[in-house]
DNA sequence: ATGTTC
C-alpha cells in the first residue's frame, strides 16, 4: 500500500484525514495530528500505512490516529490512540506495546539551578552509582515469587508498604499507581522470572533518569498549581515494566494470533492480532497487562526511592525531600467513557506512545490539579529540551483525551550509529554543561538528538491545536542512561 | 522496548 500526499485531507490547521474511502477495509476514518513540516516527516515510514491499518480494527471508534511524534512500530504506529467499543471491540497487544506502562514521572525540588551548578557532576555520578541501568541489568531487590505476585498486585503500593517510596506520591500517579483489573495468575512464570530482580532499573534504549531546571514558564497559573516555577530544579524519570512487561507482550501476541480463527478476525498485517475485549484471550491479555502496568509504577517509584538517596548523598540529609509532580504513562490501554457523534459510550482506549491529557474537572486527578487539567509530561532526546503540558477540553474531543509522547525517532538505531560519533557526541553535551553517565557508547549514538524530530516543533503542534496547552520547558544539565 | 530472533 502507497499513501500520498493526495490522499490525505487537511480538515483544520494541524489535523489531516485519510477518508474511509481511501480502502474498504478501513471501518473509520484515518487522522494525523501534525503541522505541514511534521506530516511530509511522518510520510518518510510506514506509519501511515500502519494508522490506516488500526482504521480496520473490530470496534474501532470515532478515528484512528497518529500524533505528531508517531513512527512505525511493531504493527501499531507508535504515538497511536485506537478506541474499540466496550465490550466487544478488539483488544490488541500491538496496540499497547512491547513495553507495558512504559512512562514518564517528575519530581520537584526546591532548589535553584543556580544552587546546584557546582555540583553537576559529582550529582550525576552519584545518580549513575544508584540506578542500575543497561540492557537486562538487575537491582538490589530480589523478589520472591510471593513478592512479585504483590508487585503484580499492588504496583506503587507494594514500594511504599515497603519503605521503598513514598505514600504523599501514590495520589500523583495516573490511576495512583494501581490498576485494579490485574491479576497475577495470568503472567507466565517465564514473565516474573524475569521480573524478579529488575524493580528499580531503568534498562537500556530510550530510558533514562535526568535532572533538568525550569528554563521557562509559559503560564503560572497552571505551573504554580503543579508546583513548578522558573529556575527550579527537576528530576525526570522514563522507563517501564522491563523484561517483565516484554514477555508479557511476547507471551500474548502468541496466544492471541494462534485464537483469531476461532473468532473469525481478519486484519491487514498479522502484527496486528487482536481478540475481542470480552473473549477469554481478552480478559487474561487485559488482566496481564495490569500487572505489568503495575510492575512499571512500582519500579518508577522505587527508582525514585533511589534518587532521593542520591539525593541526600550528594546535598546532605537536611535537603528538602524531592516531591512527586505527575507520573503517567505512556503505552497501556484504559476503559473510559468518551462522547462520539455526540453520544457517552465507553471504549477500550489504546494508546501506544501517546499520554492521556484529560483536561479540567477530571476526577481522577488530585485536587490541587482538577482546575487545570492532568499533567502531560513530554520528555525530548537527550540534550534537548523536555516540556510539562496540561490536558484540555479539545483533546477529549479530538483524541480520546491524548496527546504526543515525545520528540519522537526520525532515524532508525542502525542509522543513528552509523552516522554518530559517541564520545565525541558526549564532549559536545558537557561543553553545554550537560553531564551524561551511559553504560555504553553504543546507548548514546542511538539515542543522540540527531536520531530525533526536534521535540519543540512537535510540542508547537499540539499546543497549536489546542489538545495540551504549553505549562514550562526544561532543561537537561544531568543524564543518566543504560 | 527486549537475556536485540516466533
């Protein structure tokens, strides 16, 4: 299948679609959320291909659709939200991810960029010595399988019962922490072996903890009420379930293409296996990936525990505790009750590289943010910038109530190392004043800024279009990646 | 993303 630039229809300033009748197996129509710039971007890969192919799952609703960091991923683009009718539409594994609740949580502090400049580098060592990183790279906390089922069960909660988080962090966490739906009798046992001793590791890609400051302020009545003001220092923290959540996915998109025949589902590309929601293989896949939803927020708030030691390391015992401003996530698919054509139905809302931006009057959200919608936490390629959004009233009429993810891959892993020089890229980011702490060089050729769209373009059009509105842009000056 | 390949 070829998609040109005569396919696609500009519907408003920042929103295209690619009508039903572009092919007959589409069920709805095809919509791209981007700038003219982004899109001719976006054509460069097959997520087009992939956003017109979601338009023909069962029980799609309203439309498919991309964000303006989407690239193509394993079936599903990445930076998709797909909406199935509850409770008979599709659920596909594809459409969440390999890495289950792969997401994003910021802590506060009360000091000033300018109290800590001194102390970047010794920070950032200190931040590498207390976070385990890299590819399957393990922690401290070795569980027993009675423990993990509790992880699997209580997510965050398990950490703090433990004394590895804090209880004040759990009403700051999308869905606190926890969903209710998980059950851990439907992980493999191969699943929580490799589970057992990855809490409190960030892994390798893309993940990584950061310590960034508030370069600016877009606007302070929202950034006050998150506790956020210029100068200040911040800590961002990107990582997921870990092998865990992998072979969770692994374990499903199995099981559920071997049980399509039985429910007489045909889709475009086999990476798009899907049951539907109230099917068996439905309910165990859902009940699975609550687990390792809930792995993922245990582990970012163990990681946490771990930063606030380094925390106290580096600045003393008497420093002000990081808080916890937002934690959501980022690959993971949610029941929610969304208005299409006008009418209140409730839909298994998929989305895979994209965060829920519900605006004001949420009730989910914690009090001091109700008034001005969810946090919507965008963290850019190393070196860049990163950006806090708040969720509005447009984006649960145009997108399910989400929003992009990131800046979003334009080079492929194998492309970026070939055109990267590693060492070199990381003299470049301390002349900035940026301190990187990687376990190989190799991380950091795949993960260099050039690999990436430029995230403020991509934040520019979401902003532009209404579904999130701009709140303040960080800084990095501290990375720690696996 | 991931003990980098069902």
């Amino acid at each position: 299948m070829i998609i040109s630039k005569s396919d696609i229809t500009r519907i408003e300033a920042y929103l295209w679609e690619i009508p039903k009748s572009f092919s007959p197996k589409m069920r709805v129509p095809a919509r791209i959320l981007a700038s003219e710039t982004l899109l001719d971007n976006i054509m460069e890969d097959r997520s087009l291909v992939q956003l017109v192919n979601v338009a023909s799952l069962p029980g799609i609703q309203g439309a498919s659709l991309v964000m303006p960091d989407v690239h193509e991923g394993y079936g599903f683009p990445i930076g998709g939200v797909a909406a199935t009718v509850y409770p008979e539409g599709a659920i596909s594994p594809g459409g969440i991810g390999y890495d289950i609740n792969c997401g994003v949580r910021l802590l506060t502090s009360q000091q000033k960029i300018t109290d800590i400049r001194d102390r970047l580098e010794s920070l950032s060592k200190e931040l590498y010595a207390q976070i385990p990183s890299g590819m399957g790279k393990g922690g401290q906390i070795k569980l027993s399988l009675q423990e993990i089922d509790e992880v699997l069960h209580n997510g965050a909660e398990w950490a703090v019962q433990k004394g590895y988080g804090v209880n004040d962090d759990l009403a700051f966490m999308e869905s606190n922490g926890r969903l209710h739906n998980a059950d851990a009798s439907m992980v493999s046992e191969m699943a929580k072996k490799r589970g057992a001793d990855q809490l409190g590791t960030i892994g390798s890609g893309n993940h990584f903890v950061e310590v960034d400051y508030v370069e600016e302020v877009f606007d302070e009545t929202i950034a006050k009420s998150y506790g956020l003001s210029k100068n200040q220092v911040v800590v961002l923290i990107h990582t997921g379930s870990r092998g865990l959540g992998h072979q969770v996915a692994t374990d499903y998109i199995r099981q559920i293409m071997a049980a399509m025949p039985t429910y007489d589902i045909e889709v475009p590309d086999r990476e798009l296996a899907c049951v539907p929601f109230n099917s068996q293989e439905g309910q165990n896949y859902f009940k699975a990936m609550g687990a390792a939803a809930n792995y993922a927020w245990c582990n970012r708030e163990i990681i946490s525990w771990e930063v606030r030691r380094a925390w106290k390391n580096i600045f003393g015992p008497t420093i002000e505790p990081l808080k916890l401003m937002y934690d959501v996530a980022h690959n993971i698919a949610k029941i929610e009750e969304h208005s299409i054509e006008g009418k209140r139905i409730k839909v298994i809302v998929h989305r895979k590289g994209a965060t829920r931006a519900f605006g004001p009057g949420f009730g989910e959200l914690p009090e001091k943010y109700r008034n001005v919608g969810q946090p919507v936490i965008i963290p850019g390629s190393m070196g860049t910038c990163s950006y806090v959004l708040a969720g509005t009233d447009k984006s649960m009429q145009l997108t399910f109530g989400s929003c992009c993810h990131g800046a979003g891959r334009r080079l492929s892993r194998t492309a970026a190392k070939k055109q990267v020089n590693a060492p070199v890229l990381k003299e470049q980011l301390k002349e900035k004043g940026i301190f990187v702490e990687a376990g190989s060089f190799k991380g950091i050729a795949e993960e260099a800024p050039i690999a990436y769209k430029d995230v403020n373009r991509v934040v520019e059009t979401v902003s532009d279009s209404g579904i999130a509105k701009k709140v303040v842009k960080l800084r990095p000056v501290a990375v720690v990646k696996g």
